[in-house]
C-alpha cells in the first residue's frame, strides 16, 4: 500500500509545482530573450527598368517596415549597380536617399562603352542599407539590353485633320527595322475630366493621361491618330524602337526592347475646325397632286459618316424657263434636318426646282453645298 502511494504523491507533487510555475510566469517573469533588431530595411521586389536612348530608369517602390517587421522612419539609403555578365561583378551606378514608402526613381546615362557595340542584357539591383550600412540584400534583377540604340526621330511636326490629329516626321534608313512609338500626354488636367462626369453620368469617362501609338517598322515615316477629343491639347513625342535578343549563347535567349532617345516634344490644340463631308447622292422625285394631297418633291441622298454630325441643311432655287438658277434660299428651316430625306410641299405643278444639300456638324461648321438635283412638278391630276 505504501508503495502504491508514491506514484500519486510525487505526481501530486509535480502539479504543484506546474500550478505554482504557471503563477509566477504570470506575475511577469520575462520570457525567452529575443536577438536584438539589425534595423535592416526589407529588400525591394518590384525592381522595374527601361531604356530611352543613352538613359536608363529604373523604379521601385520603398518598403515601409524592417525584417523586424518594425517601422520605419528615416529616409533609407539605396545603392544601385548593373552587372553586364554574370562572371563580371556588380559595377556602382549610384546612390540615393528615399523616404519609407515613397514611390522611388532613379536614372542614369550610360557610359560610352555600354551605349555602343551589339546588344547584350545588362542588369540592374537596389541594395538598401541601415545606417550601419548592412543589407538584408540585392533587389530581384531589372534587365535592359545595352547597346547601340536606334536613332532618335527628327522633324516630328502635327496637324490637325477633321479624322484626328496627323503626325509626321523625316524617315530614316532603319524604319524598316524598327517601330516607332508616340507617345502622346494630355495637357487638360485628368480632374476637369472627372468633375465634368460626376455633372454628368452619360459622359465619356476622363483620358488617360498618357498614351501610346505604335507605328509597324516599314511605315511611311507618318500616322494619324484618331484616338483624339475635340477640344483637348496634346503634346507628342516619338522614339525608334527594336526587338532584340539577347544571350544567344544561353539555352533560353531573351529578347528586349531598345528604345531610342524620345523625340522634342511637339503641342497641338485638338480644335474642331474643319466643316463635315460634302453629301453626295442627292436624288429628287416628284409627284402630282391628288386627292387630300398637294403636289410635293422627296429628297433623299446618302447619309453622312461624320462622328460629330448635327444633321442637314436643304437649299432650293426655281428655275428660270430659261433654265437658269434664280436665287437659293435655304427651305429646311433653321435647326438641322436630322436625316437623310426632306419632303418639300411647298412647290406649284409645271415648274421645276433645282435642290443641294449640306452637312452641318455640332459646333455649327457647314459644309459645302452637293451636286443639284432638278425635277419639274407634275400639272396635277385631279379632274375640273
């Protein structure tokens, strides 16, 4: 019996001791000690690069914590290389200063001997540094190729055209190897845009502010952007752009963008000012009086495809038995006619009319009168 007590007092014994360790470790005795803060910046992982010309710009965005996952609160220093080979070390760029969070830029111009010679890949990294200067390491990898770029493009002029705004510039020997793109910027302030809608739920929703066209390699040297709004001001540039590749003696060869140096920017104001197309089609057809009904002349022609029309003018002048026009008078009234077609009852049966037709856009721009179209009257037909 003896013996079989045991087991329970020690057992009675070692809950105590848990019950009464559990009180102490409640009264604050501190925990396991913790390896003091580095203050080592997180590494950047959205490392992004492009090339203009001899320029390259790289862009990230700056972490907010430590690996501690603490706060941080001073500007971090960040240290930026490219290596060209993988043998060859990582060469300094430069070095700069951001503030946590903030959206980070850095650009640089090439030396003479990366800006020159056959295309080959070129790497960028950030490292951030404490003020210690440690690192918890590189940034991913942002590839450029370096290289020869393609010309910059000259003479860049536009104008506007009633279909959108006409770009062109001087061609040169290497369009057919290469794109071009223009970049277009709107100068109206995205926030006019936004405030017009909100007035407004019909519309159109506000422009990007920056946009890209993409002209084929072997164009003309010119594009037409119809992708444009009346009323708008634009600047343009443009740059020669190649597809290269890069790392042929690899098993997966990458192929790059090589942008030339953009162009000097070029302004337009996107003014409405051009009157619509001219109709064409005008047909007359006339019928005599009858029963309930007065001697009239249809109308009708091919509807115009301007996206901006209001709607038609219809013209008329009598004709002389000579033949000849007297004086034109405008016999539709002063609003539009909305449609392709125009019923005159306003004509006397046995003479003839001669008729033209104009489109009108919606700022009031009117374009020129159509081919006549003549057709006599019928004497009626009603009996005595």
């Amino acid at each position: 019996m003896a013996g079989a007590k045991r087991p329970a007092a020690a057992l009675s014994g070692a809950l105590a001791l848990g019950v009464f360790g559990l009180m102490v470790t409640g009264c604050g005795m501190p925990g396991a000690p913790q390896p003091p803060s580095l203050h080592l910046p997180e590494p950047v992982s959205g490392l992004s690069a492009s090339r203009a010309g001899d320029e390259v710009t790289l862009s990230w965005t700056m972490p907010k914590r430590n690996t501690d996952k603490i706060l941080l609160k001073d500007p971090i220093q960040a240290r930026i290389c490219r290596r060209e080979s993988a043998e060859g070390g990582c060469a300094p760029a430069g070095s700069v200063k951001f503030a946590p969070g903030a959206d980070a830029r850095f650009s640089e111009t090439l030396p003479t001997a990366l800006d020159s010679g056959a295309p080959r890949a070129l790497t960028y990294y950030v490292e951030l540094v404490n003020a210690k200067g440690r690192s918890a390491g590189p940034s991913n990898g942002a590839e450029v190729p370096a290289g020869a770029a393609p010309a910059a493009v000259e003479g860049l002029h536009a104008q506007m055209r009633r279909e959108g705004v006409l770009l062109e510039w001087t061609p040169a020997a290497q369009d057919g190897l290469t794109e071009v793109r223009l970049v277009r910027t709107l100068l109206t302030p995205p926030a006019k845009k936004e405030e017009t809608r909100g007035a407004n739920p019909l519309a159109a929703p506000p422009e990007a502010v920056e946009q890209n066209l993409m002209v084929a390699a072997g164009g003309p040297g010119g594009a037409l952007d119809k992708d444009i709004r009346f009323g708008e001001s634009y600047v343009y540039r443009a740059q020669r752009v190649a597809e290269v590749t890069v790392g042929a003696e690899k098993l997966e060869p990458q192929k790059l963008e090589l942008a030339g140096p953009l162009s000097a920017p070029v302004r337009i104001d996107a003014v409405q000012e051009f009157p619509p197309a001219v109709p064409t089609g005008l047909a007359a057809v006339a019928t005599a009086a009858q029963e309930g009904a007065p001697a009239a002349i249809d109308l009708s022609w091919q509807s115009n495809t301007d996206t901006d029309l209001a709607g038609y003018a219809v013209y008329r002048c009598e004709l002389t038995a000579a033949r000849e026009c007297g004086a034109w008078e405008r016999i539709s009234g002063e609003q539009p006619v909305a449609g392709p077609g125009f019923h005159d009852a306003n004509v006397a049966p046995g003479y003839t009319y001669a008729y033209a037709v104009s489109a009108i856009d919606q700022e009031g721009h009117e374009s020129a009168r159509s081919a006549e179209a003549q057709e006599t009257v019928p004497n009626s037909q009603l009996g005595p």
